[in-house]
C-alpha cells in the first residue's frame, strides 16, 4: 500500500469559506482577503457547488478593468457577480478520494486546491499546502532536485507593480521570485498582487513583495522543506546552489511528489 493511499478527509480543511454566485466581485475578494484564502466555492440558490472563484480570476478581469495609465491603480474591479467571472468547470474530489489519487488531479489540472465535495455538497478543501503537512509526516527523503521546477521566474525589485502583474498571468504561475543584484529578496504572489490592487501601476515591486523567503540547497530532504515551509507559512521554496538560483518548489511539485 503506497504511503499516501489515504482518504482525503483526514487531511482536507473544513469548514470552507464560500461565497454566493450572487455576491459582487467586490464581496468576494473582501472575503478572500479577509480569511487569507486563495479562492471560494461557489454556491447556488440551494447552497450546492455552481463554480470556484480563484484569486487568478479576479487578477484577470481586474487587469483587464484597469487598462493601461500610468497613474492608475493595478487592479480594478468591475460591477459584476461571482457567476460572471467564476469557474465553472471545479476540479472535485470525494472525502474517500485517496491522497494519491487527490494529487495526480491537481497536477492534471495544474491547482492548487480541490473542493471535496459529496452530491454537490461542499466538505472541505484539499490543498498543496495539507500535501506538503502529509509529506512531512511521512518523512519523505527524497532530494529537492528531484521535483524542483526550472528556470525560475524572476522579476527586480526596481520593475513596476504593472509588469509583475502582468509577468504572473502570461506565464501562468502564481509566484515570481524577487530579485536585486541578481539575489533572491523576496517573492512576490498573487497575493500580494491583490493586497496592492491600489497601489499606482509605477511602484517598484520590491515596495509590494513579501520578504518571507525560503531558500534552501537542491540537496536538502523532501519533509525537511515541507516542515520549513509550514513552519514559516510559505508556500514556495527558492533553491540554491552557491550564488546559482537553480530551481523552485511550489506546491504543485509538492503535489508531483504524492502523486
């Protein structure tokens, strides 16, 4: 039996944080940011799972609504609802879905998270970040090179917020290490990217990253990272080899390693 044949309910997060398809954009990312979450189940009339709304989503559309001016803020939020810009194709799981199986979904589907639902009913939310506490605690020894994703996206700190932004959507990740003198400073998120979506398009990003960094050698063990990594509340870790930065750890490369 593989060490990660285990039903998902012993590792999911409940109870979930959720939004109406009704609610305007502008309550839902005050919910996102308010409970420090990456996205919300959606619900119908009837309380059952219509859709998921990411913070990709609302980086998109608030990127599209805040054109290109030099003066103007980052993001901006149009009137609409939930239903207008949600997701409606949620990548699910069932409370029995092993972890293994859980996983192989979400590096599929490249998210970060599953909703674990039953008959339309929302249970809990399976994330990276739950993968990374389960391979801490099966002390999993291999190296961090063997699931480092290369070459890392970068941005300098002296770069504008509008760049980063932009940087984040058309590569399709969801972070950008910072760097300064060509050394690694900070990382910044998507969200980070939400939390500035006031800030002038002009600001330097390295006045919006957050400084918390983890950077550790291609060689460090697998539990070892995840434990750093929770321990510090972090959801990437940069690698490096002397003054190289060689690779990265997200938690989609935490997810390849259950998987």
């Amino acid at each position: 039996m593989s060490n990660f044949q285990i039903p998902s309910k012993l590792y999911m997060t409940h109870p979930v944080r959720t939004v109406p398809v009704s609610a305007s954009l502008e309550e839902a990312y005050d919910r996102m940011i308010g409970a420090g979450v990456s996205s919300l189940p959606a619900l119908d009339a009837e309380g059952l799972l219509a859709g998921i709304l990411s913070r990709t989503d609302i980086l998109r559309v608030g990127r599209r609504e805040s054109g290109s001016r030099t003066d103007a803020s980052v993001l901006t939020l149009p009137e609409r609802t939930v239903a207008d810009e949600m997701t409606a194709d949620v990548k699910t799981a069932t409370p029995d879905t092993d972890l293994e199986e859980a996983a192989r979904r979400m590096v599929k589907g490249r998210v970060h998270r599953l909703v674990i639902a039953d008959d339309g009913e929302v249970r809990g939310i399976l994330s990276t970040r739950d993968l990374m506490r389960v391979i801490e605690e099966k002390q999993v020894n291999d190296p961090l090179s063997k699931y480092m994703s290369s070459p890392v996206f970068t941005i300098r700190a002296e770069e504008p917020l509008s760049l980063a932004v932009e940087r984040l959507e058309k590569a399709r990740v969801s972070g950008l290490v910072v760097v300064e003198d060509r050394w690694p400073v900070g990382i910044f998120t998507q969200n980070e990217a939400l939390e500035a979506r006031d800030v002038r398009r002009a600001t330097p990003v390295g006045d919006v990253m957050s400084p918390r960094l983890l950077t550790l050698s291609p060689n460090t063990k697998l539990h070892r990272a995840a434990a750093q990594a929770a321990s510090t509340r972090v959801r990437r870790v940069v690698i490096q080899e002397g003054e190289k930065l060689t690779g990265i750890l997200t938690g989609l490369d935490f997810a390849r390693a259950v998987a």
